[in-house]
C-alpha cells in the first residue's frame, strides 16, 4: 500500500467514526479533563419540519396600502424580531423569512397553542412612559397619547391626549423578577440617552404619576417615589408569570417597524406528521433496496464495493444534517434520495467505463486507473451542474417564501458534495485496495463481463 492510500484510508475510518459519533448522539459536548470546564457544546438532535411532526405555518402581510413603498430594511427588521420573540417562547425550531416584498412567512414545529404564537407575532409592542400628570390609570384603560410613530399630528377629536415622555426605544433590556413579596415585575434598563430623560422627568415630578403603556393600553401607573438616575426601573402590577413573561418578550425584542395581519393559518397534525415520515421511511428503504440488487447482480463485486460507498454516503450526509441542523422535511427528504441517484451515477459511471477497458485487454489495475481517468470529467460535469441548478432554487425559495423548494435544493446540494467525496475517495479507494489483494479467478463473473 503507497502513503496516498494510507492516508485515503485514515480519512475514510476518521470520517466514519466521526459521523457515526454524530448520529449515535444527540449532545455532543467537550470537557476539560483538568478544570472540568465545558469547552464545547452543541445539540445535534434531528430538526424534522413541519410537515413531518406536525405544527403551524402562518402567512403574514404588511398591513399597508398595496401602493405604499415598503423598505425591505424594516420588512428584514420585523422578520428578526419576530424570529426572537417565537425563540423567546420556547420555539426553537422555528423557520421565519421574507417572502417577497411584502410577506412573511412562519413555520413552527411541534407548535400547540397557536393562539399564543399569533398573539406574539402580531403585536406592535408600542411603549410609551406617559405623564399622566396627578391622575393615576387603571391597568387595561386605553388612552390617548401625543405620540405618533409615523410623526403624523395627533387628533385630540374631544379626548384628553396625554404627553408621551419617552418610548420603548429607549429601552436596553427587560427581564422577569420578583419583588420582596414574590409578586412578579419587571426590571428594565434604559439606554443612556433614555436615562436621561428618564432622570430629569422623575426629579421634577416626584409624587406625580408616569403610567406605562402598551400599544395605548395602560399596564401600569406607578407614582413616582423619588428621582431615578441610575437609568433603569420596575414595572410592577397584577401580573401573572405568563403576563409578565409575555409582556418582558414584546419589550425586550422590540416594536415591528411595520404593522402585520394575518392571511393564511395552516395548522398541521402530529398524526399527520408522523404517518408522512413512515411512508417516506418506508418508500426510502424500498428504493434503496431495489438499488442494492440491481448493482449486486449487474456489477457484482464493484456493485458490492459501491453498496458500502452508498452506505458510508448516507451515514455522512445524516451526520451533516443533525450537525448543521438541517430542518427535514418531506421534500428534503426528496433532495436527499435523489443525491443518492448522483452518487450511483458516479459508480456506475466508473464501472462501465473499468469494463470497457477489462474488454480491451487491459490489466485490472490499467483498467480501474483508466475507468476512473475517463470518468472523472463526466462525473465533475454533472455534478457541477446540478449543483448550479441547487444554488439557482435555494435563490428562489429564498426571495419568494418557498420553503419547500429550499429544503429540497439544500439537501440536494448537501448530498451532492458529499457523493463526490463518496465516489473519488471512498469507492475508488476500497476497489483499488481490493483489487490489488485480491486475486480474482474468475473475473469476467465478478466484474458482471
């Protein structure tokens, strides 16, 4: 064995070990063995779709005129913020981005309380610190303020309007605690230009009443005590822990530049999910069976070799996909198999061309060097241009919503890569070895001549 192929096999045992690490384990985490410190952690559970475990997919609009100009800044703005505040909630496999330039599409795996997930999604979260003067306001009144967003004049139309001191864009953070009786509140920090504000409103109107309000809702009307300098404060009332928690997301991530409604709720069962991933399961290893026989009885010991290159294919891919994560869905699936199609186009590429030079004449090693050398420009053509061809519909699901197409593209991709890798190290490598160990009898039978 020359060192190129030494080291081709070390590759090879080192790539399978480190995949079948991956997808025997849904942690992976590193410590040092002295200090005892974690050095590395990651979750590498599989991330099924909506499709597969069930959930929500919300369809979300700009609610503004169809003629008015919308800045794909803020549109990019309110897809972050929405994304963090579902995060907030617990749902971490969410899949939130642009479709088009008016749209925003949502998926949430695993999802139940879609009511929840609405209510978050669509609040503006507009805060005001209102003065309120010697009049203190139950929590729920809504009241008019002299704060308009879009910097319109303020339609007092008979109704008493409120000063705004300052709004939620001063705020630094937001977090839950609780006070010395084990009520829940609200600690929140202003930044230093709001700490200013803050400061000099406190230190002139100690006793007076700054009401806290939330898209013109009164949450709050404490009275103020005494100057606050420091930039941060408590707001504090009858809240429950799921108010409080719901009302520190919708502070701590912000308000939408941009107001949203709702179009389209499609909500999908957990029954439903799992039956699609049985029958994919299934209709997969059906597929791959049928493969397997085909390239044993036609190719017969290289159809062999090429059995275990598929399988050490997919045990990388399903490594790559649990690590990155890749979110899978029944169409990434669909991108999945059909890699599996080019990495067996690769072999059988390799193999025909082994056979026509076995028929020539040639040597069993001539011929695995030449049938790899007359192979290799198809393999790379094709490859190349499938790969193009994933780039091109990755584009597309991007920029209009389609997060079918982009599942399928990615995986597809994905699965490309890796059975180039799969044919040009892994099946080449294990074929030479074994052709130069092995002495074959009767070799027309086992290279299917």
């Amino acid at each position: 064995m020359d060192r190129r192929q030494f080291w081709k096999i070390i590759l090879i045992l080192v790539s399978a070990s480190a995949a079948l690490f991956v997808v025997l384990n849904n942690q992976i985490t590193l410590v040092n063995p002295i200090t005892q410190e974690i050095i590395f952690s990651r979750n590498v559970s599989p991330r099924l779709g909506l499709d597969l475990q069930g959930g929500v997919q919300v369809l979300l609009e700009a609610d503004l005129p169809a003629d008015a100009e919308i800045d794909a800044a803020d549109m990019e703005v309110a897809r972050t913020i929405i994304e963090n505040r579902t995060n907030a909630l617990g749902v971490a496999e969410n899949l939130i981005q642009k479709a088009g330039d008016r749209r925003i599409v949502g998926e949430f795996p695993g999802v139940q309380d879609t009511e929840a997930i609405l209510s978050t999604i669509q609040q503006t979260g507009l805060l005001e610190f209102v003065d309120t003067g010697s009049t203190p306001m139950d929590a729920g009144t809504v009241i008019q303020t002299d704060y308009s967003p879009g910097g319109e004049p303020i339609a007092a139309d008979g109704a008493t309007v409120f000063h705004t001191i300052m709004t939620g864009s001063e705020l630094k953070s937001a977090l839950v605690s609780t006070d010395e009786f084990g009520a829940y509140e609200i600690q929140f920090e202003l930044t230093p230009e709001g700490g200013q504000v803050f400061g000099d409103h406190t230190s002139a109107n100690i006793k007076k009443f700054l009401t806290i309000v939330l898209d013109k809702q009164v949450i709050s009307s404490p009275q103020i005590q005494g100057a606050i300098t420091e930039g941060r404060g408590v707001i504090q009332g009858q809240f429950t822990y799921d108010e409080v928690n719901d009302l520190a997301i919708k502070l701590r991530y912000g308000s939408l530049p941009i107001p949203l409604k709702l179009l389209e709720t499609r909500i999908i069962g957990p029954t439903l999910g799992e039956d699609s991933l049985r029958k994919s399961l299934i209709a997969g290893a059906i597929g791959m069976l049928a493969v397997f026989t085909f390239m044993a009885l036609f190719y017969r010991f290289p159809g062999f070799i090429a059995i275990i290159g598929i399988l050490f294919y997919g045990l990388i891919a399903f490594a790559i996909f649990k690590y990155i994560p890749v979110t899978l869905t029944l169409a990434g699936i669909a991108g999945f198999l059909l890699s599996t199609g080019a990495a067996l186009d690769a072999n059988i590429l390799i193999f025909e061309r082994i056979k026509e030079e076995l028929r020539n004449g040639k040597t069993m090693t001539q011929s695995l060097d030449q049938g790899w050398t007359r192979a290799r420009s198809s393999i790379f053509d094709s490859n190349i241009a499938t790969l193009i061809t994933s780039a091109i519909l990755f584009w597309f699901g991007s920029a209009f919503g389609a997060t079918i197409v982009k599942g399928f593209s990615l995986t597809l991709a994905i699965g490309v890569v890796i059975s180039l890798f799969t044919a040009i190290v892994v099946t080449r490598t294990l074929l030479a070895l074994s052709v130069r160990n092995i002495k074959f009898k009767n070799i027309n039978f086992w290279f299917g001549l």
